[in-house]
C-alpha cells in the first residue's frame, strides 16, 4: 500500500513538472504602477512632515497646494512673487497658491503687491522664522508641494520656471484624482 502511494505521488509530480509552471491569475489584478512626477529643477523629496493644516488655514479648492514663504527683505523672494501670482491667474492650474510672509508689516506687503502688480496671491498668511524649523528649511524663498495636506517636495532658493512648476502641479493633481 505505501508503495502504491508513493508511485501515486511520484507520478503526479512527474506530471507536474511536465506541465510546466502554474500560472496563478488574481482575481482582481494590481493597477499599474503610477507614472512619477518629477518635480521641477531645486525641489527635493520632503524632509520635514509637518502637515499643511499646522502651518495656515487652507481651504483651498484643489488637493495639490504650493506653500511659498518669504519676506521683504529677501530679493529672491520679491523677484519670484510676479511669477507665483501669473500662475495663480490661469484657470487651468490644478492646484492652489499659499504665501506666506515672515513678519513685515501688512502695509509694506500691501505696498510691495501694489508695486509687482500682484492681483491674486493671498497676502493675510503670516508666520516667524520658527516656520522655516517646521518645514525643514535653512532659508528664504522656500517653496514646498503640498498634496492632501501631506508635504511631498521641497525647495530653498528663487522659482524661475512657471511651466515646470504647472506640469508638476498637474502630474500631481492627476495622481491625487484632482482633475477635471
């Protein structure tokens, strides 16, 4: 009897190995794999994890968001405002605009904006320099990505490329499911 069992499983493994391997499908297969967005030239992965929440109220209309912080003081900052503001004037950009100052005076920023012809970034988010410790941050302009209030890319150092931020903001908007 044991022998007949053992040439039993004998053969059928025999006949496994002829039959080559079994191909298993799942029921429900895995989506492929989603297409990385690459974030524009000086923005790197995030370090720092503070939500967008901690930082400034946002009851923006998309779930992609840019936090740019800044100040008067700093020329790299006033240099990129009129780039930051002509984004936030397209209809099509998939995702919201925050400034934030570090603590100049409502009337010098209102001055400033008057200045640049800045029409559309919000000017009533303030904050002090312990916001640059939250965010990771070493100096002014920093920008960082913000997706579902999480932080996904940082970047210390002047916006120069509008249309590299927008495809970011749309990879991202697209990945978020955040497009129209």
């Amino acid at each position: 009897m044991k022998t007949r069992h053992a040439l039993a499983a004998l053969l059928l493994a025999a006949t496994a190995a002829l039959a080559g391997p079994a191909v298993i499908l799942p029921i429900n297969p895995p989506e492929p794999p989603k297409a990385e967005c690459i974030p524009p030239e000086g923005f790197l992965p995030a370090s720092a994890a503070t939500p967008l929440n901690e930082l400034v109220k946002h009851d923006g209309k998309h779930k992609v968001a840019l936090l740019n912080v800044w100040a008067l003081w700093c020329a790299p900052c006033r240099a990129e405002l009129p780039l930051l503001d002509q984004l936030a004037q397209r209809e099509d950009a998939p995702f919201d605009i925050i400034t934030l100052n570090l603590g100049d005076d409502a009337a010098q920023i209102d001055n400033l904006f008057a200045d640049l012809k800045i029409h559309k970034l919000p000017r009533d988010n303030s904050g002090d320099s312990g916001l640059l410790k939250k965010l990771g941050g070493v100096g002014l302009p920093l920008s960082a990505w913000y997706v579902d209030g999480k932080m996904v890319a940082k970047s210390t150092g002047a916006l120069h490329d509008g249309d590299a931020l927008l495809a970011y903001a749309q990879c991202l908007a697209k990945q978020a499911g955040d497009t129209p």
